[in-house]
C-alpha cells in the first residue's frame, strides 16, 4: 500500500509501522507520528487538528499508533503520556510534543516539515 498524502495512517503491526518508517526515510520526509489511545479523552480532542494538519503538510508522512496495540513501538520511542506526537527526520528523533498542544505541534511540524502558507502568514503578522 502506498502511503497516502494528506492523510493520516492508522498502524496496526509493528510490521506496518516499519514499512511506513522506511518509505518516509527512503523518500526524504519527514514523519509526525501520533501516539494515541482510545480511552485518552485529549487524544479524541486533538485527533481531527492532526488529520487538518495532514491536509495541510503533503509533504510528511502522519502516522497514527494506538500505544495499547503497538506497546513495542511506544516503548521503543520512550512515550509515557498519551497524545505524544514525535517528529522524525533522516531517522532520527527530530522534536518531540507531548500533550494536546495544537499550537506548539503546528509549530514543530511547521519548523521541520515547512508551509508556503505559515511562512507567507507570519511574514505578515
């Protein structure tokens, strides 16, 4: 499967997750990866903002893993608190969000993944 641009990609194996981690470093973009819970109250809050801001940033790969299904993952990036979003870049651990923070996550992917549109915002601010 072919990673969708300006969609967020659920991972239901660390199989898929791997795949997905491979294409974004074979192809040079940057992955914003959301781990997320279903019992996490702010999770469910914050879930559609991510989903706005793949629409918005094509140019990165925004995965989505569920920390009670994909412990060996969450475990592997040292996520305790749910949402935690990870930037990675060229492989590695770029920035990391935790918490519902819409405004410093936009930042973050802002600065590693870059926006016509942010950039042509804040020159005008």
């Amino acid at each position: 499967m072919a990673a969708e641009e300006g969609v967020v990609i659920a991972c239901h194996t660390k199989e898929d997750f791997e795949t997905h981690m491979n294409k974004a470093k074979e192809s040079g973009k940057v992955v914003i990866i959301d781990f997320t819970a279903s019992w996490c109250g702010p999770c469910r809050f914050i879930a559609p903002v991510f989903a706005e801001l793949a629409k918005k940033h094509i140019g990165a790969f925004f995965l989505k893993v569920d920390v009670d299904e994909l412990k060996e993952v969450a475990e592997k990036y040292n996520v305790e608190a749910m949402p935690t979003f990870l930037i990675i870049k060229d492989g590695a651990e770029a920035e990391k969000v935790v918490g519902a923070r819409k405004d410093d996550l936009q930042n973050a992917i802002v600065k590693h993944v870059g926006s016509a549109a942010a950039a042509a915002s804040s020159a005008s601010a």
